[in-house]
C-alpha cells in the first residue's frame, strides 16, 4: 500500500495516476491510498483514475476520534460512496482518550496537557461513563471509532505488549443506540454530513 501523505497540489492528477501506475507496473506497489485529503480530493482523484481505467484511492487516513470529528461532515461520505477504507490516525487524541486515571502510566507532553485541559469537562462525563460501563476509556473511544462501518482499521501505536493485548478488549465491546447517543452528548460531532450538518 503506497499511501500518499503529502501531494503537491498544482500537480494534475492526470499525472500523479501516471506515476503510480508505473509503480504498480513494476510490481512496487498494489494499492494507493490518500492521507489528510478533504472529501473533494477523494472526490477528484478517484473520478481521474476511474478516467483511466485504474483503481484509484482505497484508503484514507484521516485524524479521527471522539474530540475531533470534523471529517464526519464530508470526508467520511466521500469514503463511503468510493469506497475507501477509513485508517484513522490519533484515535485516542494523542492519549487524552486513555483516561486521566491512566495519566501516570502515560507520556505526558505540552500538548497533551493543553488538549486535556481544554477538554476538562467533557473528559469528566467521558471517563464517567466509562465507569458506568465498566470497561476502560480507551477501549470505549476504540469501541466507538469501530462502530462506524468505513472505519477499517485505528491506528492505535501502543508502546507495549500490554497495551496492544489490552486493545483487544476493544473488538468484544458493542455500543447500543443509547450508548452511542450518549457519547454524541458528550463528545458533539458536527451534526452529520454537509451540507445538512449546517445548511438546514
């Protein structure tokens, strides 16, 4: 999977299809996906490939997780209707989302202490109603990323054996309605898909 990080905007797609057919040609590459594009970029690289008779994107990877969902309002349908797999980066919003009783077991940068104090409130009905369930709040923001059907695949990154096998709690945990609901509640998304989100 070759997945396009960075692209130079001026570049015609015409082009940047061409290079990567080459790649695929010479057996480098099988796949191509997208990284931080908007949904009219999905939109205008698979509407060039499919011009050409070539796959296109099959991927993107996006920042995407319960404090950050903007990509709610069109990237995620431009996945769905072109059917890219959704690889989210940052799903448990650079730890913030592990939960605070957790915060002497993590690394703690800047940053993460700003985001967390900017999201105080939220983090303590959040982490509250991960007691209520009884399960752990980084394992409830994985549990809720995968309830989305384009979401293949979070990029989770654990520093330890431990870490990865305590994600796998993640796959038994299934979130009902009310549960979502309460989630959405807590962590407000921007209201569904443009341009209903902010148009009616």
């Amino acid at each position: 999977m070759y997945q396009m990080h960075h692209v130079d905007r001026n570049t015609p797609w015409e082009e940047i299809w061409q290079a990567m057919e080459v790649l695929v040609q010479q057996g480098k590459v099988i796949y191509v996906g997208s990284s931080n594009f908007a949904g009219w970029h999905i939109a205008q690289a698979n509407e060039a490939a499919k011009a050409r008779h070539f796959m296109g994107l099959v991927s993107e990877q996006s920042l995407y997780n319960l404090s950050a969902r903007t990509i709610e309002l069109e990237v995620i349908p431009a996945c769905k209707e072109y059917g890219l797999g959704l690889i989210p980066w940052s799903p448990l919003a650079g730890g913030i989302l592990a939960g605070t009783k957790e915060e002497g077991k993590r690394r703690q940068g800047g940053r993460s202490k700003e985001i967390a104090a900017k999201y105080a409130e939220p983090l303590a009905k959040y982490e509250a109603f991960c007691d209520e369930l009884g399960e752990s709040p980084a394992d409830v923001a994985l549990a809720w990323m995968l309830h989305n059907p384009v979401v293949t695949a979070p990029i989770i990154g654990p520093r330890t054996m431990e870490q990865l096998t305590g994600s796998l709690r993640t796959l038994e945990i299934k979130l009902n309605d009310e549960q979502m609901k309460k989630l959405d509640e807590i962590w407000p998304g921007p209201g569904g898909t443009a341009p209903e989100a902010y148009a009616w």
